[in-house]
C-alpha cells in the first residue's frame, strides 16, 4: 500500500479576535487542508476567491464551489476537514459568532 504524501496546511491569520466575534483570513494553495475540526461558534463565511473545496465529514465527502462576495452561514457543531479541491488558490475571510 504507498502512503499519500501529507497536504500542505491552509493558513489562517485572525483579523479581529473581540468578546463578541473571531475573524480569520483563510488561505488554501492548491490541495491545502484545515486539519479536522469541530466548529463551536455560528460562523459566516464570505469567499474573496471563486473556487471549489472538498469537505471531508463524517458523513462523507462533499463538495462545496464558492463564489467570491456570496456569503454564507453555518450553525455550530459543524465538523469536517476542509481542502482545496482546485489549481488556484482560495482565499475567504470567516466571522465566528461568539
């Protein structure tokens, strides 16, 4: 069985970090990851980049094209991996709601 070489981790710098919201810039290169994770806040995602990620879930994978300036919500307890499933990279800013 070959190994699958580890993906290349997305970057993610915060913005704004207050008593009432995080904002956090998202940049994936191509095939970049979030890591697996558990989402304990409401967020809001507004994609800067058009793109397409794969969501890796426990209910399997899923597909997810963002659209630059259309916006979107998600409630808490989200969980998934997050990966760039495109050749360019994709940049959006995400708003949790504390």
């Amino acid at each position: 069985m070959t190994q699958q070489a580890p993906r290349p981790k997305a970057i993610a710098t915060v913005q704004v970090d207050t008593a009432e919201v995080i904002v956090t810039e998202w940049r994936f290169a191509p095939g970049a990851e979030t890591g697996h994770h558990l989402h304990g806040h409401d967020y809001v995602v507004v994609p800067m980049t058009d793109g397409m990620l794969l969501l890796e879930t426990p209910e399997g994978e899923k597909h997810a094209p963002l659209v630059a300036g259309r916006s979107y919500f998600r409630k808490a307890g989200v969980e998934h991996n997050v990966v760039n499933a495109c050749d360019h990279e994709v940049v959006f800013i995400e708003t949790e709601l504390k």
